[in-house]
C-alpha cells in the first residue's frame, strides 16, 4: 500500500510541476501501465479519453497528462476507510481538486468526491499533525470556494484560522497616503492579527527563489501606502501557513464575483499586499501576485504594471526548467527549485499555465495589443478569445474562415459549430452542435436558449436553458436567464426557482436579487419580496432602479418609515429625479390617520422633510400640493 501511495503522489507532482510551477521533471510513467500501450502517444490519447467526463475533457495542451491518469490508477487501488491514513487521503483530495482544475466546465461527480472524502478526514483529523490540518481545512475551503459553496468555505477558513495560532485576523484602519502629492492623510486598510506566544516562538522558513514583484511605473501613485504610524504587526514576521491563511481569506473575499465592488477590491488588496510584503514560499507568492494583477488590471494607473507582472508570472510557468541529471550543478538547482516551488502549492489553489498566459492575454487586449492577445489565444486554442477579439474589431468574416478552417482539419466538434452560431447568429449551427454531440453539451443549449431571448421567444429559450442546466448545473448566468425567460412567459414559479438558485451561486447578483423579488410580488408574496429587495440594496447601495422598486413595495406594504428613507435615497442619488407623487400622497394620509401616537411622532418630521425636499425640486399639483399645506398646518397646530 506504501508504494502504491508513493507512486501516485509521484506521478501527481510530475504532472503539478510541468503544469503550475514551471518545471519538468523527466520521469517515467509506470512500466506496467506503458506496458499496456503500443506507443506513449496512444497512452496521452487514452489518459486524455479517461480523465473526461463526455464532453467536459482536460485543457488539450496540459503537460504529461499520462502521469495525472497513472496517479488516478493508483489512487482508484488505495482503500478510502475510516482506517487510511490520513495523509494518504488528503493527497487523493489534492489530486482530485487538481483533476478538476484542469477541465473545462466544472465537475459535478469530482466535487461529490471530494465531499466523500473530506468527511472521511473530518473524522481522522485528529490523527494527524496540526500543519497538515491546517492545509486540509485550506484546501477545502478553496476547493468549496469553487463550487459556490461560500458559507462552508467560511467555516473552514475559520477553523484554519484558529488552528494556525492566530487570536484575531481581521481588517484594520489607519491613516495615510496612496499618492506622491496628497498632503491629508485619509483612512487606509491594513491586515491586522494578533497571533499566540506559541506561535510567535515558531521558526520562520525563508524562500530560496523569489518572484520579481514588478515596480509601478506611476509616477503619482506611491509604491506602497505611506502610514503616517506603522502598524505594529507590519514588521512581524509569520510562518507560512499562517501566511496561506491570509492568501487564502483574500481569494474567499474576492468570491470569484463578476458583481465586485471597489471596498471588496480594497479588503482583498489589503490582504494580498500583507502576503507579498511577508516573503513567503515561491507558490504563495505566485498566487498573491497573479489575484493584485487581476485587481489593478480594473485601474488605468495600474493596468500596465499588471501586464508586466502577468507577463514575468506566464513565463515562469511556460519556462519549464529541466532536471540535468547528468550536470551536478544544475541537478542540484533543479532540486532546489523543484522543493520550494512544491511547498504548499496545493494550498495556494495553483492556476496552471494555461490559464495565467490567458489572463495575461486579456490585459494585453484591455491595453490595445490586440496582435499581441490574439497571438497569445491561438497558441494556447482558446478560440472562442480569437472570435471575440475578431468580432469586436468588426471582422466577423475572418472568425467565419477561421472557425470553418478547423472544422476541417480536426472534424465535427459541437464547440465549434457553437462559435460559428455566435458569429452568424443562425439557429442552425446550434442545431448541428446539439445533434453531434447527442445532446450532451450544455454550451450548445445555453446558447441557443441566448439566441431565441435576443428574439423574445421566451417559451423556447426556457426549454433550452433546462437542458442545458441539466446537462451542467453549476451556470450563474444561464440560471438568470432562465428565470427571465420564466417571467416573461409568465411562469413565476420557475423564475422564483431559477433566481433563488443563481443568488446561491453568486450571492452578489443584485439584478437577480431584483429579479426574485418581482417575481414574488407577482406571486402575491409582498412581504417577502419587500426582504429581498433589502438585500438586493446591501449589493448595489446607489442603484436608483432599487431604490425606486424598495419604495414602491415599501409603500404597498405600509411600511412608511422605509419608504421615507428610500425618497430620501432616492433625492440624494439623483439630484434631478422627477418625483412620482402617488406614493407621497399615499404615505401622507396614512401618516395623517395613524392612531399610533408614537409612530406617529416618529415620522411626521421625516415626512416633512421630505415634502419640503420634493416640493423644492418640483412644483406639485393637486392632492400632494394640498397635502404639504395640510400637514405644515397640521404640524404647527398639533405637533
């Protein structure tokens, strides 16, 4: 059993090595697995069939893959019990979030078991050492984390957190400058903790190979925020798990949104500018650097240290440093760097390289190097990139060629014939891609569900939407439009449905959240619909649509002190905002006939003042013009 474990973590770290940490190691697969095979090339083609799940297979490009189906032999032959070890089940967990990571949608079966397994090591935890606990619980959360499953990834860090020595990790405010010429010093966000003396006593282990962190060219932004006080913790050294623990709570903050606001950017540069600062291990630094590249890619003033930084990072990975067994001196560096690299690469939820060159390409196309991106994509057969940089430079014809081109040389592939309908907007292709891949591709479905929403057959784009959600379950977006799709069919069960799930994919989705609520008032479910609309604000604080929604239901419901604030909102978010005098009229007589003496004198200064905002805007005809006189006299008598 010892040697077959040995077998497969070697064969995985071949395969993690050539693939997220730029290094290849000459190793040879299994004899008794190649032994089976006429050639290693009928081996990568069966390794590639085998590690599929039907159309869902590996990035066609990824290094080795022979090795990555040799560890899955060996890991299938090791025994999952309450009896393992768990060592030996934590790299079967390792290896199956690294099979995940490598395909192209995400995996349903893989993640069912993970779970299995991580209840299998919640069990045995306690017999094993506290470092690898701790990495567990950091991988688990990472591996949650990409399955949506955000509150159990929470709890996980957590429990990583406390287990790690840390009394208190959390975010701290202090004054300072970002800029060359800012003269006032404002609040900024630092990492603050607090760790325990055990911790504190621990020797901390320096990095033998460190990433070049590239310099900001700008020449007003500071390098780093100039603290008028250094926090106390900005000169303490940690160890590395503690410091994957930070890493680790920056990646959570993020939560992979499309919906990201600039605060949750800040809190997760502060968190990634706490782990660079710290030095650590050469696999979370990779990481911290790639996750600050995405986030000052969004800046004009950082993009172009971005691009740079994505570029040193792409070629790291794409270098591939070799193993010369026969030069002492480069073996010897090799090891060195196969070590480092190696350590806690599993808890820094590693890209490969694939994915980083593509990253780098889309802040080549966000900074105008178009050539330079589209180069980049064709090398790496992302061709639906390729489409898109073509279509919107406005030559479809040349996306048309290039798609029919390879139709050609590689034969009928649903993913193409999916690019061509993109391209011509033709119900066929979408067709074609369904019947030759027998109904099994969720993309194919997905987009031509898109296809009759853009012409308003909302029956017909529901149908496809529910296969294709059969077919992938894990689809944010396509769960949005199948609940617009419902609504406007009518069908407000199933848009109910479709929304609740996409706000449990993506809790950020405040157009959903908005979505839900409508479909609840059509239901006739006000009251719940009202609690929707208040988390909807949380995600989108200065969204006027929301705003005049909430006050709309606010006031239906009876609920006038919220709607109160939401006019009041409402007047501050848009200074030239016509106000709609219903819902005024209605909240002032039935303010005025309130029996409730003291809610009463809880709103009527509120609602005063608001008239008297409204009525400076705009001149109000009618009841509400009366109502304002009315209730100014009413005041002054009474109040």
């Amino acid at each position: 059993e010892d040697d077959l474990f040995d077998c497969a973590v070697s064969h995985l770290l071949v395969f993690v090595g050539a693939n997220f940490a730029g290094f290849e190691r000459q190793s040879d697969v299994c004899k008794n697995l190649l032994e089976c095979f006429e050639s290693l090339e009928e081996l990568k083609e069966v390794s590639f069939d085998e590690l599929s799940f039907g159309l869902n297979k590996p990035f066609d490009g990824a290094r080795f893959i022979e090795h990555l189906f040799a560890a899955k032999e060996a890991f299938i032959h090791l025994p999952a019990s309450s009896n393992s070890f768990f060592e030996h089940l934590l790299w079967k967990y390792r290896f199956l979030n690294i099979w995940s990571s490598i395909l192209i949608d995400k995996q349903i079966d893989l993640f069912k078991q993970m779970n299995e397994l991580s209840n299998l090591l919640f069990k045995i935890s306690s017999t094993s050492n506290k470092n690898l606990q701790i990495e567990f619980l950091l991988e688990r959360a990472l591996s949650l984390l990409n399955f949506f499953e955000f509150s159990s990834s929470r709890k996980c860090l957590e429990e990583a957190i406390k287990l790690a020595g840390f009394k208190q990790l959390q975010l701290g405010g202090a004054l300072g400058k970002r800029t060359q010429f800012q003269e006032k010093s404002v609040p900024q966000l630092f990492v603050e903790f607090e760790i325990s003396s055990a911790s504190t006593n621990q020797q901390i282990e320096e990095p033998t190979e460190i990433i070049q962190n590239t310099k900001n060219g700008d020449d007003t932004l500071l390098e780093k925020i100039l603290f008028d006080e250094k926090p106390k913790n900005k000169i303490q050294k940690i160890n590395s798990h503690q410091i994957a623990c930070i890493l680790v709570s920056a990646l959570l903050e993020r939560k992979g949104s499309k919906f990201e606001k600039e605060i949750e950017d800040e809190t997760c540069m502060a968190f990634l500018e706490e782990v660079i600062d710290q030095r650590p291990f050469w696999s979370l630094q990779m990481r911290a650097l790639i996750e600050r590249s995405k986030l000052e890619a969004k800046n004009s003033r950082r993009i172009e240290r971005a691009c740079s930084q994505m570029e040193i990072l792409a070629n790291i990975l794409n270098e591939n440093v070799k193993n010369e067994v026969k030069n002492e001196v480069k073996r010897k560096l090799f090891e060195s760097i196969e070590s480092e690299r190696l350590n806690l690469i599993f808890v820094s939820s590693p890209l490969p390289f694939w994915k980083v060159s593509k990253l780098h390409a889309e802040i080549l196309l966000s900074l105008g190097c178009f050539s330079e991106a589209i180069r980049i994509f064709e090398k790496l057969n992302y061709w639906e990139d390729v489409v898109k940089c073509y279509l919107n430079s406005g030559q479809s014809e040349k996306a048309e060629i290039l798609i029919k081109k390879l139709l050609e040389e590689k034969g009928e592939n649903p993913f193409y014939y999916c690019l061509l309908g993109n391209i011509t907007n033709e119900e066929c292709f979408y067709l074609k891609a369904i019947e030759v891949s027998e109904d099994g591709n969720a993309l194919a479905r997905a987009s031509l569900g898109n296809l009759m929403l853009k012409r308003k057959n909302f029956s017909e784009a529901m149908k496809h939407f529910e296969r294709s959600l059969d077919i992938q379950p894990l689809q944010p977006g396509i769960y949005f439009n199948y609940g617009y799709s419902a609504m406007k069919s009518g069908n407000f069960q199933t848009s109910v449905k479709a929304f609740h799930r996409c706000v449990n994919i993506e809790p950020e989705h405040f157009e959903a959240w908005n979505n839900l609520a409508a479909s609840y008032i059509h239901l006739n479910q006000k009251h719940r619909a009202h609690k929707i609309l208040q988390e909807a604000l949380k995600l989108s604080w200065e969204n006027t649509y929301l705003w005049t929604n909430f006050l709309l239901i606010s006031v239906d419901i009876g609920d006038y002190e919220n709607g109160i604030s939401a006019l009041e909102k409402l007047m501050d978010l848009d200074k030239n905002l016509k106000i709609d005098e219903c819902p005024l009229e209605i909240m002032s007589i039935e303010i005025l006939n309130q029996e409730n003496k003291e809610k009463l004198e809880g709103m009527k200064k509120s609602l005063l003042r608001v008239l008297a905002r409204a009525s400076s805007r705009q001149s109000f005809g009618g009841k509400v013009g009366d109502l304002f006189l009315f209730d100014k006299i009413f005041w002054n008598f009474y109040g």
